[in-house]
C-alpha cells in the first residue's frame, strides 16, 4: 500500500474539524485524521507492506523548467532570483506536517521522499518495481496512469473526507473517462489541468480529448493527424493542436509519472508495534493524539 501522504493530509486536514486540537491549543485536525485515515486503511484491506510517499520536492524544477506554469498558481514564496520556494499551505495545516513525520517515523511507518522528486514520482517507481498487488491510496487522478489490472494494481481514491475509498481499477476508468488507463497520461496532457497549471490545447476538453486518443491512440496518433490534412479532424481542431505543438512536445514528461526514482534504503514491512514507543507516548501527550494513536497502534498489532 502506497499513501500519497500529503494529498491524504490536506484531506484530512479539510475533512476533520479544526476544532481538533492539542492541549496547548494548535490545531492536530490533519495529524488526527490521517491517523484514523491510516487505521480505516489497515483494517479494510491489510496490507503486508505501507509506505508514506512524501513530496520532497512538490515542483521540481525539471518539470518548471518545461513548463513554467507547472503548478505556479500554488506558489506562496519566492526567492530572490524568482525561483518557487514554497507550497501555499494554510497557516494552521503547515505546522502539523512535522509533527505528522515525526509520529510516523517513531510507529515504524516507511516514510520516502527523494529530492528532485514528487510523491507521484516515488509511487510510480514502487508500483513498478512491487512483485504483487499494489493498492496507491490517493485523491490525485493523475496517479490513475499507473492502474495495471494484469498486476494488480490499482488506487484507491477517498470519496470524502477520511472515510470510504473507490476501489480504481481499468474498466473505471474506461467507464469513465474513455479511454484505456495507459492512455490517461496522452489523454490528461491534452485535455490540460488548472489544478496543476497545465494549460491542455486550446478548445479541447476532456470528452473530446478523449474521443481523440480512442480515435489515433496516443498523443503522437493524435499530432500525427492534425498533420494530415486527409484527417478527419475539424479545422479548429487542427489548427489547436498544431498551435499547441510546443507545449505538447514537453507535456507528456511533465504530466507522466517517474518509474526510475533513485530511492533511498527502507524497511515497508507494517509495523506490528511502535518502532519508538516512548516517543510514541510523548507525542501522544503532546499533541493530544488520544484515541486517533490508540486506534491505529491497536490495529497494528491485530
């Protein structure tokens, strides 16, 4: 079971009340949530192996260099020379981030980030090296490119807050998005994503970008067609692929997941047991992480 930990995080973080707090008042809505998040997850589908995939790098500076809109509207700092610092984050989220690592790092969870990289890009590189099923817990539909029925693997998406989770599989996304789940990445850079500054083709949404890949197969099918005035592509539609050719040269090693991530050495096993019990204990106290800890170490151990 791979998490895409900070999409689950700012889920929970959304879906738990802020009313949840420490004993000295700061806000552990999205510490508490993932926890029971985490729990709710082992209970459901006991997985031998879980890892906490981190973005150690949330914009790598490869994929800005592309495309500089890559996620630029999410920037809350800059340096000097211009270059993206920060992720916006809300003021009371940003705060419990540490302390979610370190409850994770003292129960014995596996926790790899890799710099240069995205959490998606970690998965990625996980899900194609794992010998069996793999289960990607997420709320990112770009991660729906990695869905493999012959290995099984599959994600699972969060339908709200922290609770149930749509089981993802290859005939869900045919259903619902037209094409075959190795084509979403083609059919994903085409149709664009405002949430990730990716601009698509100009006059192509997602039905039609789908209606496209089916018709020519990839994204080079497509290009290939707008160049062939013998297609049956529309006038408009031609002339907006063609017109969109330098974002699409670079769109697809943007929009595509990393399956070569160099990754650090790590233990995946689930833990039985608290890694640091007395840490354990004394972030519990701390953070007043109460019955969300209790529940999880609990599971853990059955």
């Amino acid at each position: 079971m791979l998490l895409d930990t900070a999409s689950l995080y700012f889920r929970a973080y959304f879906g738990v009340p802020d009313t949840v707090r420490a004993p000295d008042g700061t806000p552990v809505n999205a510490v508490r949530g993932l926890l029971d998040f985490i729990t709710r997850l082992v209970q459901d589908h006991h997985p031998d192996d879980l890892v906490a995939c981190m973005d150690a790098d949330w914009r790598p500076h490869w994929r800005v260099e592309l495309i500089p809109s890559y996620k630029a509207h999410r920037v809350a700092v800059e340096t000097a020379d211009g270059v993206p610092d920060e992720e916006e984050v809300p003021d009371t989220l940003a705060p419990q981030v540490p302390v979610i690592e370190a409850v994770l790092d003292a129960l014995g969870i596996a926790r790899v980030g890799v710099a240069g990289y995205e959490a998606d890009d970690v998965i990625g590189t996980l899900a194609a090296a794992a010998p069996g099923p793999v289960d990607i817990v997420t709320g990112d539909r770009d991660l729906f490119q990695l869905v493999d029925d012959g290995r099984g693997v599959r994600v699972l998406y969060p339908r709200k807050g922290v609770g149930d989770c749509d089981a993802i599989d290859e005939d869900l996304i045919r259903t619902k998005y037209g094409v075959r789940a190795d084509q979403y990445a083609d059919f994903a850079a085409l149709r664009g994503d405002a949430s990730d500054g990716l601009p698509g083709v100009k006059g192509i949404g997602e039905k039609t970008a789908a209606q496209l890949i089916t018709e020519y197969g990839d994204l080079a099918g497509v290009r290939t067609a707008a160049g062939d005035r013998t297609s049956r592509l529309t006038p408009a539609k031609r002339r907006g692929i063609i017109e969109a050719a330098e974002y699409l040269d670079v769109a697809p090693k943007v929009v595509r997941v990393a399956l070569d991530v160099p990754l650090p050495a790590f233990d995946p096993a689930l833990p039985a047991e608290a890694l640091h019990p007395e840490t354990v204990d004394e972030l519990a106290q701390r953070w007043g992480l109460g019955s969300s800890l209790t529940r999880l170490l609990a599971t853990l151990g059955r």
